[in-house]
C-alpha cells in the first residue's frame, strides 16, 4: 500500500512525498516475516490488530488480541533479532497489561499453537439452565 503528497506541474503530477507499508491479502498490515506468520495463523480466527501509531519502532505492543478464546488475549511476536534484555522488558510490560499474555520468543523458530479457540454460542447454550 502507498501513500504519497504530490504537486500538479502543468499537465503532469510530481511526487514530493510516498509511504509504503506492507499488507497481507487481507490488506492487514505487518511489520516483518513473523507479523505476517502470526497474521496468516489466525486468518479464520476473531482478532483485532494492533498498530502502533504515533509510538517508536521499538515500542512494545502486542500484534493481535485474539478475542475468540476464554477472554482477550495479547499476542506477541517480537522480531526474531530481538535482544535479549528487550524481550525481557517486553514480557514485563505484557504481564502487566490487562489481558493474558501468549509469547512467540524471539530465538524460537517455529510459532508455538495459539491458544484454543472457545465456541460461546455453545457455552453459553450449554450452561443456560433449562435449555439443553
């Protein structure tokens, strides 16, 4: 995706300014290989994406919260090149945050399994007291 300023010339436009960002097939955007593992991971998945506008590049947010578990959950993978005492750093603040937290670990190659998705229509069905 691409986004550019530009100023009209005569009978031609010139570019002054162009962004681009990277997106999925889903126009999702994402921000390196493992962003866009994680993404593909929970393409049939309820999710929201996190993006860090207005923050650092380093700063440490969660990709996704993944919303269709037991409750919201904060997914996190770090760039693989991550060092150490930021991944470190990363899981302090993810710990604090108001949501579990699942960890994809910079040094770990392969994606551990996500949390399990939950069906609440059948939960909350199943638990409802006189229906079966």
């Amino acid at each position: 995706m691409a986004i550019a300023t530009f100023a009209l010339k005569g009978s031609y436009a010139e570019i002054r300014e162009i962004a681009l960002m990277a997106v999925d097939g889903r126009w999702i955007p994402f921000a390196g290989e493992r962003d866009h593992a994680l993404l593909e991971a929970l393409a049939e998945r309820d999710f929201v994406r996190c993006l860090p506008y207005n923050l650092p590049v380093d700063a440490p947010i969660a990709t996704a919260v993944l919303l269709d578990g037991d409750g919201p959950i904060a997914l996190y993978a770090p760039a693989p090149d991550m060092a150490a005492n930021h991944e470190e750093e990363l899981r302090r603040i993810a710990a604090e945050g108001i949501y579990p937290a699942w960890h994809w670990p910079a040094g770990v190659f392969d994606m551990p399994e996500l949390p399990r998705r939950v069906d609440h229509v059948a939960r909350s069905w199943s638990t409802t007291p006189g229906k079966h």
